[in-house]
C-alpha cells in the first residue's frame, strides 16, 4: 500500500504552513483600507481579491510541481506550458474573472536556451488560445538550489463585482456537473513517480505503459485548460452571463474531498456524486500498481473531473452543451444535499465518505 506521505509530501503540514503564511499575508490588508486596490477578503477562495471599484481584480499562484521533473527525464518541455496555464488561469476563473495576463519564473539550476524555448513556446500557445497575454516574467539560474527546474506562474483576472460566483447561493437539489480530465494535470506527481520508481527503478518513464506509449509519456498528457469554457457560460469582462454558475471547484491538489468541500463550506451543505468521470485507464493502472487505498487516490488526484460546477436543474442541460461547443465533455454528476457530507461512488462501485 502506497500513500502520498510515503512519496515525501505531508499534506497536513503543507495546509498549517499555508494557513500561517494568509495569517501574514493579511496583516499587510489594512494598509490599503479605503485605497484603490484594498484586498476583499475571500475565506475559501481560489484567489486574492482587490478591490478598485467597480470591478475586482483577481489573483492565483502556483507551479507545475515536479511534473518539470518528468518533461525533463523526457527531454519534452513543449506541452508543459498549457500544465502552467492550466493552474493558475482555471483558479481564477472559479471566482468568475476572466484572466488577461499571466507572468512566469522559471528557476534553473543551468540555463538550457532550448529548453527554455520549448516551454515558452508551449506557454505561448496555451495563452493565445485562451485569449491571455504574457507581459512578463523571469528565468533566474540557481545552480545548488534546484535539481532540475522549478516553474511557477501568476494570474491577473478581472471581473465585474455583480459577476462575482457566490458559493453561499448553492442550494440542496442544485445540479453538479463534472468536466472531464486527463491523467492528473500537475498534481500528485511524487506519489506517480514513487510508485512507478518502485515498479520499475528509476528508468520507469522509459517503461511501455501500453497503447505503444511509456509510463512517461502517458504521464505527462498536458492538462485541458477549461478558462474560455466556463468563460463561454459565465461571461468575459464586460459580457452578460448565459447561465448563473454558482460554484465552480477546480479539481486539483487534495482532491474532489478538499477542493469541492471549500465551494460548500458557505452554504453548509453537502453533495452526492453518483455518475463522476472515471479516472484514466493509466492511473487506475497506478493504482492498482502501488495498491493505493481508493479515498487515498480521490484525495490526491482529480480521479478524472478536473472541475466541477454546480448550477440550477433548470440550467443543467444548457451549461452541458455550451461546455461541449467548447470542446469540453461535461456531464450531470450528482446533485447537492442537506448532509453537509460528500458522498462520491468511486470508480470501482465503493462509496466513500468525506465530512
């Protein structure tokens, strides 16, 4: 049996460290108390919030984690870029914003001007699809401070405050829609190459998955950026909405148990997830390989359903065609209960229980 604390990362004592650095984070908010650009404060939220009248802007950060670490073993940089995206960009779209711009660091224990070619370019890609600028960014070389490269990004989103998604109007018999997912975008990467190093040695990306691809490849399926997507129900800047979301749960670190609970916590309820998205042939594969306990796995990885939206049954059928338009497959997965629990049957028929 496998977990994620055995692959090195203690999920517990990553959420207190970031619990203490929003403590110190805060302190810093009253000094813009009745200046353009004072924070909102967002409990639970996917980004920070400035207020500059009568719109907020919207900010998220994060990073491809070690998944750098595979595109390096595999010498592929190029799809990387739309992982990068994917993380920063479909945070702040949770919030109804739409993102104009992202900036990126790239910290490297060498330059490689191809690699740093090939992300770029894949970077590039990703945002022009999804109608994003990059007006800046970094590439610092840190020999002795990284193995082999750490790449983060930062999000600018913008939305109009009566646009803003409001979790606390979810009521029980909403409707709750899955968007479907690759293997797992950039989370629970070093519980992946745990496992696979285990099975294999450490020449496990080389190692035939099956389909003619290795584990590395298979591994390393760029992430679906879902940005215009929920953007096409939602509305860009200045657009009116089509259908009323009121909450979007981007699937990523912690799983559907984390990452949809904080959509519910303002209403104080709960769902029951019947019909989810499968995981992908590859991780159930891995799971079966290390024997990861199935809650294990549905706290790790997305499992299949890199977002999910709850909307009114009225607006279920709309919201599943406009998402399908935009070349997302999306489907009815539950609905919202009183039971402040999340109850989700796992691809393997068991239901699990998450309070």
């Amino acid at each position: 049996m496998t977990t994620y604390k055995d692959s090195g990362v203690n999920v517990a004592s990553g959420d207190a460290a970031s619990k203490a650095a929003y403590t110190h984070a805060a302190a810093t908010f009253a000094s813009r108390k009745g200046m353009v650009g004072e924070p909102v404060l967002e409990e639970d939220g996917y980004a920070g919030f400035l207020d500059m009248g009568d719109y907020a802007l919207v900010m998220s950060d994060d990073s491809t984690g070690t998944k750098i670490d595979l595109a390096d073993h595999m010498k592929k940089f190029d799809t990387l870029g739309y992982d990068l995206l994917a993380m920063v960009a479909d945070d702040v779209v949770c919030t109804g914003a739409e993102v104009v711009a992202v900036s990126n660091c790239l910290d490297v224990p060498k330059v490689d001007e191809h690699m740093v070619d090939a992300l770029l370019s894949g970077l590039s890609k990703a945002c022009t699809e999804q109608k994003i600028v990059i007006p800046a960014g970094e590439i610092a070389e840190v020999p002795g401070a990284v193995n082999r490269g750490v790449w983060s990004a930062t999000a600018l989103g913008v939305v109009q405050k009566e646009k803003i998604i409001k979790p606390e109007t979810i009521e029980v018999g909403d409707v709750v829609i899955a968007l479907q997912s690759h293997v797992a975008r950039s989370n629970g990467f070093s519980l992946i190459r745990k496992i696979l190093s285990d099975a294999f040695g450490e020449d496990w990306h080389n190692k035939e998955w099956k389909q003619g691809m290795s584990w590395g490849e298979v591994m390393l399926s760029p992430s679906i950026v879902y940005h215009s997507a929920i953007l096409s129900l939602t509305g860009r800047y200045g657009e009116e909405r089509n259908v009323n979301v009121k909450g979007i749960a981007h699937i990523t670190g912690g799983g559907i148990p984390s990452k949809f609970r904080r959509i519910l916590r303002k209403s104080g309820l709960g769902a029951r997830l019947t019909d989810l998205w499968p995981p992908h042939e590859a991780l159930r594969d891995l799971i079966a390989l290390g024997e990861v306990p199935i809650e294990e796995a549905y706290r790790t990885w997305n499992m299949g359903n890199g977002m999910l939206l709850v909307v009114a049954p009225k607006d279920v059928d709309a919201s599943i065609s406009a998402l399908k338009n935009e070349g997302i497959e999306a489907k009815k997965a539950g609905e919202i209960t009183k039971d402040a629990t999340i109850v989700v049957e796992g691809f393997d028929g068991e239901e699990l229980r998450f309070s």
